[in-house]
C-alpha cells in the first residue's frame, strides 16, 4: 500500500453512506463488491498511471 489516508468523522460518514449504497447495488453481497471496487480501482490507477508516464516525441 502506498499511502494510508486518515479521514475525519465527516468524511468517515459520507464515505461510509457510499460504501453502503455501492453494497446495496450488490444485493448486500460484500464481497462481490469488494472485487467489483478492486478491479475499478486498478482500471482508474491503469489510466493514471499512463497520463502521468513521460510522453515520446512523435515528429
């Protein structure tokens, strides 16, 4: 893990109303949630990862 984020209540609270609702669109089942937000997570760090690579010159 690269880096470990530390909420305060109020983001602890909305984050928690999103993990709620994103389980719910699941029919409860957490763990397919938890697979379906692990391969989401990689797709988004995919896409960041090459935006933020050194662009070749193409001329």
């Amino acid at each position: 893990m690269d880096h470990i984020v530390t909420l305060d209540s109020r983001q602890e609270t909305a984050l928690q109303a999103v993990a709620d609702k994103f389980v719910a669109i699941h029919k409860g089942d957490v763990m397919k949630a938890l697979k379906e937000m692990i391969v989401l997570n990689g797709r988004l760090q995919e896409q960041l990862d090459a935006r933020s690579a050194p662009r070749r010159a193409t001329r």
